[in-house]
C-alpha cells in the first residue's frame, strides 16, 4: 500500500487499483476508483530500470489525482482541464530545475576554488539547504498546511493497516505520521546518490555539468528506488533504521497532525482499493461488515 496528499484527500494505491478520497465543500466524501496501468509491472524483475518507471507511473498517477482532487473544491464551470493542468505542471518543471539543478550546480562553481575537490558535496549540501528552504516556505501557504495534514493522514491509515489494528480514525489517530516508504525519504534519498553519481562525472564546463545533471535525473531516481526499496526490506535492522532516521526527521517538514475527519477520508481511500482478501482481514478486526466503496458518479 502507497498514496500521496491531494487537495483535500487522499490518493491511495493498492496492487491493481488507485482511489481518490477528498472532502468536497458540503462536507461528504466523494471517491474516484481507477485501475493502475500495467506497464511499469512488466519490468519489475529489472533493478533501476523498474525504479524508473515506477516513478514515471506515480507522477502520472500524482498529476491525474491532483487534478480530479482540485475539481472537486469548485463549481463545474470553474474546473481545471488536464490540459491547463498540463501546462502548470509543465511551469513546475521549469522552477524545479532551476532551484535544484541550475543553482546548486552555480553554488558549487562558485565554491570550488574555496572546496577544491568537493564540488560535487557543495552542490550536493546547497540543493539540501534550498529543499528545507522550500518546505518551510510553503508550509506557511494555508492549502499547503492542509495537505501536509492529510499527507499525515495518508502515512497514519496505512500504519493501522500494517500494525494490524481496527482501521477507524481514532485508532490510527496513535501512529507516527513519519513512514518509511515516504516520498520525502525518496527525495534525500536522491540527493544523496546524486552526489555519489555526479562525483564520478567530469566538469569541464558549467553548461556540461548542468547537463549532466538533467541527463543523469532517471539514472539517479533509479538507484534511489533500489536504496529505498531494500532499506524498507531490512528495517528491522539497527543500521538500517539508523540511516533512515534523517528521512524520517524531514517528514517533520512535510506532514502534519491530522484530525479525525481527515483521517476518515484517507481510510475510505484505503478501503477502497483494497482486495476482497485484505477487505475481510479488515472486517476481521472490526467484527462488523464493512461494505464496498463505489465510485463517484
């Protein structure tokens, strides 16, 4: 089990489906169930490769629940197309490359002659400081609050799920909201490798070394994918935990203490793509019927 925050909800992902829960402005719940594309599964059987699709497949999955979720807070006349959408998303892409490729990249140019030898760990340490700057910076945005208190939500749910508790919100209200399989905890971990990586790639120019970087972006999220995932397979182990722990103390940054409410809506995103199987483990622990989420119409 995997989600992400949207615009007040929760997208979940289980093995074949992925549901949008969000709380619309008269205050009910509305669904949207949806099958998940196969074809990052074909190469799951092929390390780094399958991280980069993997990736690939969720920023998809990301961009069309964010855009179902925002359309959800306002009248049909004033929703967003996927195509508008698509340009913003685009616009993002942009202001990301250049905060966290083109300036780091500048910082440790500048910096080289005062670190000789270390430019990769200053260019490496400057996009850490921006991505922190960053957080805090949007953390301030009211909506954005609201998302990272759903984000909390998200890793709250799945933790009552995974410590095999009753799944209400009261009882998933006693977890962390820090996980390991977090997407902050994807994110340092590609700054680190980036930094190995890119140690081992020539600078013979600024324009070579920003290019360098974008090129090197799937190689990057690959390998990170692989760290991730055998970190999340040992962390029963003491050194294992130990290095997570800086991942987790980020997520400080990027989730926030849910109330209940939200914590409703992350379960019925939960519930609703689980299998029969895990449906009846679920009802197991509750003692009671719990029926099947139907979409939105």
């Amino acid at each position: 089990m995997g989600g992400q925050a949207v615009l007040e909800g929760v997208m979940m992902r289980g093995a074949s489906k992925y549901a949008i829960a969000v709380r619309d402005p008269d205050g009910g719940i509305k669904v949207d169930i949806r099958d998940v594309p196969a074809w990052a599964e074909r190469y799951r059987n092929i390390p780094v490769v399958r991280g980069v699709l993997s990736l690939g497949e969720s920023l998809s999955l990301g961009y069309r629940a964010l855009t179902w979720s925002a359309n959800q807070q306002v009248p049909e006349e004033e929703q967003v197309s996927e195509k508008a959408m698509g340009w913003a998303v685009g616009v993002a892409v942009i202001v990301f490359s250049a905060l966290f490729i083109v300036l780091p990249a500048l910082a440790g140019d500048s910096l080289k002659h005062i670190f000789h030898g270390s430019f990769p760990v200053v260019e490496g340490i400057a996009r850490l400081a921006l991505f922190v700057v960053y957080l805090l910076a949007i953390s301030r945005v009211r909506d954005i609050k609201r998302v990272f208190q759903y984000h909390g939500a998200e890793h709250k749910a799945i933790a009552a799920y995974e410590n095999g508790v009753e799944l209400t919100p009261k009882t998933a209200q006693q977890f962390t909201t820090a996980h390991v399989r977090c997407g902050t905890n994807f994110l340092l971990t590609v700054m680190v490798v980036a930094i190995l990586v890119y140690s081992l790639i020539p600078r013979p120019n600024l324009p070579f070394v920003i290019a360098s970087r974008i090129v090197l972006i799937p190689v990057i999220a690959g390998l990170s994918y692989e760290v991730i995932r055998l970190a999340a397979r040992n962390v029963q182990r003491r050194w294992v935990r130990v290095l997570m722990r800086p991942g987790l103390w980020l997520q400080k940054l990027t989730t926030r203490q849910p109330g209940l409410d939200q914590l409703e809506v992350a379960i019925v995103s939960l519930r609703a793509v689980m299998s029969a199987d895990q449906l009846a483990e679920v009802e197991a622990r509750a003692g009671v019927l719990i029926p099947a989420v139907a979409p939105a119409v």
